[in-house]
C-alpha cells in the first residue's frame, strides 16, 4: 500500500540509526554520512541484499513502529512494508538494493538509502595511456567497471555516492627553498570512471596505479592496476628576478619606478627552474612589450645583465619541449631606467665636522660612464675617478691640502644619451687639519 508522507517528516529526523542491525551479510555494511540538505540520515553500502534483513530497536515495547521503502521518486511516494516484531525488536527484509527506506515510531520517522553493491561492482581491467594528449592534462583510457553509484533524496533528487578511486602518480613539484622542481607523488580522487580518466599532466615520466574503491578497500579486497610508463611532454618553469641593491649615498634615487629598475647602471639577476621535458629554454630581452624584436637571447637558465638605456625593458622566459609542442611563457618582467642627472657641489670642508659636508662628492642618477679630474690652480692633478659614487675627501698624498680654490673636469654620459662635459671651481673653506690648526686661503 502506498500512503503520502510529508517531506519533512524525513528532515526532523530524531531515530537513532545505531539501533539499526543487519543480518545476512557477508561483511560489514559502509555507512556514509550525508547532507541534512537531502532528508537522509545516511547511505548504507551492503555487499549484497539478496537474503538480507534489517531489525531496528524501538524505545518502548508498546511503541507503534512501521517500516516504509521509496524509490528514486522520493519518500512522498513510499509505501509500507512488512515487518515482525519481538519485544522492541522490529525486522524487516531488505526486499530490494538502491532503495529508500523509512521508519516511523511514533510521529517520528527517519529515512535512508541502501546501495546493493553487487550490482555496482569494481572491475579493473586495465589502464593504459591514451594516444590523445595536450600539454596541460593527460588522459588514460580505462577497460572495466567504476560507473557511478546513485542514490536520491528524500525529494526524488539523483546525488552520486564516490566510489574515492585513487590515480597515483610521479611528478614535479617546484621547491622555493632550494629553487628546484623535485620528484613527489600525486594523487587524483575519483567519484567514478567511464572509458577514460583525465589527470594533470606529469611534469616527469610515470606510470598510473589505479586503485580503490572505497568500499573494496572497508572489506580488505581492494584491487589495483597499473598503467605502461608514460613519456611527460608537459613544460613549466618558476622565474624570479633579483636586483643588486647599491648603497650610495650621492645616487639621487627614482622614484618613478616601484618595481625593477631605477638608476643606471642596474644590474639584475633573472634565474629559472624547469621541469623535466623542457629542453629547448630562453630568455627574451625586448624593447617592445610584444617581443617583436629582442634586443637580446640567453638560453642559460640563470644569467645576470646590466641595463644602461633609459626607458622600459622587457624580460621573460620561454621553454618548449623536444617537439616543440608544448610551450611555457612565464611573466614579463618590467625593467625602468630613468633619466640622467648630475649636480656638481662648489664647496666642502674636509675635516671639520666628520660625515657633514666633509667630502667632495656629485650628486647623479643614471650615468653609465663617468670620468673626473680635480687640479690645484698649477694644474697639478689632485684627483682622478671614473666612479661618480667616489668622492674626494680633500687629500693630496695623503694630507689635507690648503683651504682655497680648486677645479674640476667632468665628462659623463647618461643612460638617456645625454653627454655631460662640467668645468668649474670647488672652494674648500676653512677646517682643521691633523694638528687642530684652521687652514684658509690665506695660508
């Protein structure tokens, strides 16, 4: 007999399905916990339900309890099902697997599903390696059985129940510590297999183990099968770039630029780590942001280069493998130069208070050569450097010379092609020397 049973009556669930028993298996059942969102308390696995029976305990001996079974249209449709009682003790059969099932004790009914897994049976036959590939997944072809294993709700709504099939795998896996990809094991969880699977493509070469299920594994018959080795063909790479920090006090700094770059001469590291079927790799140095033209190639993975040229540079790595049908193109770096500049200071005074305006020094951002030259007024050379973060500390041969006029020569070029030629004086005004005796122009 068939009788309408309110869809909430299911979601108040207040049973405890502990005090369910069964008998006339051959192992224990799975029980799986489900969603309070589909009205049942659980999703019992059963080997089989072929002389099966199933006995709840009731709270009292006088209770009023009934058994009830629905289908995939939901428990609105259920209907009442036999049962014997003995004492609290309330027995019903399993009548039929992939069903629902209700009790009622009271007012208080509680539903279920019962998956006969002998209709649903693993067969692993074999896994081999497809000849349909791309870069980014690989697919395996499977011969056998792992269709998905369905049960409904409460309201007639199809869910699957995972069978939890495990592919493990070899592959690579990059390492920020040591900068390197190194071999680890993945594993792919599967609901269920049709005629193929598809996984991530290896980064190495591997073979697949497939294995499970879930429920052969709870009852120590879980089966397995492995794949022939698979050839990787898919390319990827980490990238950084690392900038040499100068600590210049006279480098005027620029703050136009928030990332790489800033001051010429600017040296930069760019390094990369591979997987295992990258072989052909290179970096590309461009002017333009679409690489049409590359100022410059390296295919060593890690190379350190210096930008001279004001304006915006454009790095980044490619690596293809042998066949060149899979590519990787990482990031494009961004490196700004900007523009030149050189102040030139007219006076100084070595030794009068250490580290405030002691030393002779220019003021500059991005010079890519430089050449100075400081003389007495006989044109006796008190100084010479190509370097504009050196600066004159006052001394000729090692001692202070007098306060009083000197001059300079300077010839610089700047990233930006600007060519600087600079003449003038430098007053050193008076100071002390080693003795504590002022030194003037007049001396």
């Amino acid at each position: 007999m068939r009788v309408p049973v309110f869809l909430a009556a299911c979601l108040t669930a207040g049973l405890p399905l502990s005090a369910i028993d069964f008998s006339g298996l051959s192992a224990d059942p799975v029980r799986i916990a489900t969603d309070m969102s589909t009205g049942l308390e659980a999703v019992y696995v059963l080997p089989s339900t072929v002389a099966v029976t199933m006995s709840y305990t009731a709270a009292s001996s006088t209770s009023t309890v009934k058994w009830y079974r629905f289908s995939n249209l939901g428990a609105a449709y259920a209907e009442e099902i036999p049962c014997t009682r003995t004492g609290k003790t309330i027995t019903a059969s399993v009548q039929q697997g992939d069903m629902g099932y209700m009790i009622e004790e009271g007012s208080t009914r509680t539903c279920f599903w019962i998956v006969d897994y002998s209709v649903h049976q693993l067969d692993l036959t074999a896994l081999t390696i497809s000849p349909e590939q791309d870069c980014d997944r690989t697919l395996l072809d499977f011969t056998g059985t792992a269709g998905e294993i369905p049960y409904y709700n409460i309201n007639g709504r199809r869910l699957v129940l995972s069978r939890e099939l495990e592919i493990e795998y070899s592959t690579l896996t990059f390492n920020e510590d040591n900068y390197q990809y190194t071999s680890t094991t993945s594993t792919e969880v599967l609901d269920a297999i049709g005629s193929a699977v598809s996984v991530p493509a290896p980064l190495c070469n591997t073979s697949f183990r497939l294995s499970g299920d879930r429920f052969l594994k709870y009852w120590g018959e879980e089966e397995s099968i492995e794949s022939p080795m698979y050839a990787t063909n898919a390319v990827a790479a980490e990238t950084r770039a690392t900038q040499d920090i100068r600590e210049v006090d006279n480098e005027q700094k620029d703050n136009s630029s928030d990332g790489l770059g800033g001051s010429a001469p600017c040296d930069i590291t760019f390094e990369a780590a591979v997987s295992d079927a990258a072989l052909f790799t290179e970096w590309q140095i461009s002017r333009s942001s679409d690489f049409g033209i590359n100022e410059n190639t390296f295919s060593e993975l890690s190379f350190t280069y210096t930008f001279r040229e004001n304006g915006t540079t454009y790095i980044r790595f490619v690596a293809n493998n042998a066949d060149g049908t899979c590519e990787f193109i990482g990031n494009t770096y961004e490196v700004f130069i900007g523009e030149s500049k050189l102040d030139i200071p007219n006076a100084f005074s070595p030794n009068a208070s250490p580290g405030v305006n002691d030393e002779w020094k220019v003021s500059y951002k991005s010079l890519i050569s430089y050449e100075c030259h400081i003389f007495n007024r006989w044109g006796t050379q008190l100084f010479q450097s190509n370097d504009p973060a050196a600066g004159w500390d006052g001394r000729y041969k090692g001692k202070y010379v007098p306060a009083g006029v000197y001059y300079y020569v300077i010839k610089a070029e700047g990233a930006d092609g600007i060519k600087y030629e600079k003449a003038g004086d430098i007053n050193i005004i008076n100071y002390k020397d080693e003795s504590g005796t002022s030194s003037s122009a007049d001396e």
